[in-house]
C-alpha cells in the first residue's frame, strides 16, 4: 500500500471515528451511559451496527472518547492562560471568555461530565477520569488566583474555594443553556460579570 493509501485510510478512520463520537454524545445525554446501546449510538450515526465495532470495542470506549477529548480541551485552555503574556487578571480574563463561550457553544458538554460524576455511580473508573482531568484544569487556575492575590488583582481568599465557585457558576450557566438555548442569547452572564467574584 502507498503512503498516500495509508495517510488516505487513516483520515477516513478518524472521520468515522469523530462521526461516532459526535452522534454518540446526545445519546448518551438524554439516555445515560447504562441505558445507551451500541445499536442507539449505530443509528444516530447512520452506521451500521457492526461498523462501529471497528472502530471502538464498547460504549464505554466511545463513552471515554468523548471525556477525554472534551476535557483536553478544557485543560488545554487553562495551560495557555498560565503560560500565555499578560499580568494575572488579564490571564484570567482570557480563560473565562474561552470558557464562557464553550458554555454558549457546547452546554451539553459540561452537563455531560455532570451526568458521569452524578448519575453514574456504577462507572467508577470514568467518574475517577474526569475527576482526573477536571484536577489538572483545576491546578493550573489555582495557579493563576495565587498570582493574581500576590499582585494584588484577585480578591483574597482560599485559591481552591474561588476556582470552585468559578467552575460551579459554569456548570449552572451550561445546565441552564443545555435545556433552555434561549438563554444563551438573553440570559447568560458575559466572562466580565462572572470575574466580578474575583475582584478584590
């Protein structure tokens, strides 16, 4: 097989492979991870049921896919906001506008890691993934807060008690959002008013 064969086969492997993921996530969200079937997530894709056995073992591999990538992203973000120029606060600034804007795009996405925290008590190794990641994420905004309090831009404070009123505004701005898109244009708060919490 030719180079441009083997590069030409592996395009079409992961367009089919995201063409899974991304059928398979509303799936899941409206019926769970217990209650979701190969065949469900075969249909929505509009494959045949076989074929996605080629491309993943289990829904729990599709189902660990879809965490993976959506919570590289997240931490992703947050890494490029420490590592990126500018003081503290404007670092800070940076992320939650990223963040705010993956709530009004992907809402589904953040309810999605509530339901395998909340609602998926008999996956343990997935809720102890995301559990995982969302640390990593977690880390590295502490380290910002911390910055921003020894400069003087973040209000004083327990860093792990800030970062987690920010993260818990977002899940609520992103549950609303999922289940009302209305809000997205007339409701939600922009990055400004949600880094009022911060302000010292």
């Amino acid at each position: 097989m030719s180079p441009r064969s083997v590069e030409a086969n592996q395009r079409l492997h992961e367009e089919q492979r995201e063409r899974i993921l991304a059928a398979a996530l509303p799936v899941f969200l409206r019926k769970g991870l217990t209650a979701t079937k190969m065949a469900d997530i075969a249909a929505a894709a509009e494959m045949g049921y076989g074929s996605v056995y080629h491309y993943f073992p289990d829904k729990e591999a599709i189902f660990t896919a879809l965490i993976q990538r959506e919570m590289q992203l997240g931490m992703q973000h947050a890494r490029e906001a420490v590592e990126r120029p500018g003081t503290p606060w404007e670092r800070l600034e940076w992320w939650l506008s990223r963040a705010m804007t993956w709530v009004r795009k992907r809402p589904e996405v953040l309810v999605f890691m509530t339901q395998v925290l909340v609602n998926e008590p008999a996956h343990e190794q997935l809720r102890g993934l995301v559990y995982q990641l969302s640390r990593v994420t977690q880390t590295e905004l502490q380290q910002l807060i911390v910055q921003g309090q020894e400069a003087g831009q973040v209000v004083a404070g327990n860093p792990d008690q800030l970062v987690n009123a920010i993260q818990s505004c977002l899940q609520g701005f992103a549950i609303q959002a999922a289940f009302d898109r209305e809000l997205v244009e007339e409701g939600l708060p922009d990055a400004q008013m949600l880094l009022r919490i911060l302000k010292p």
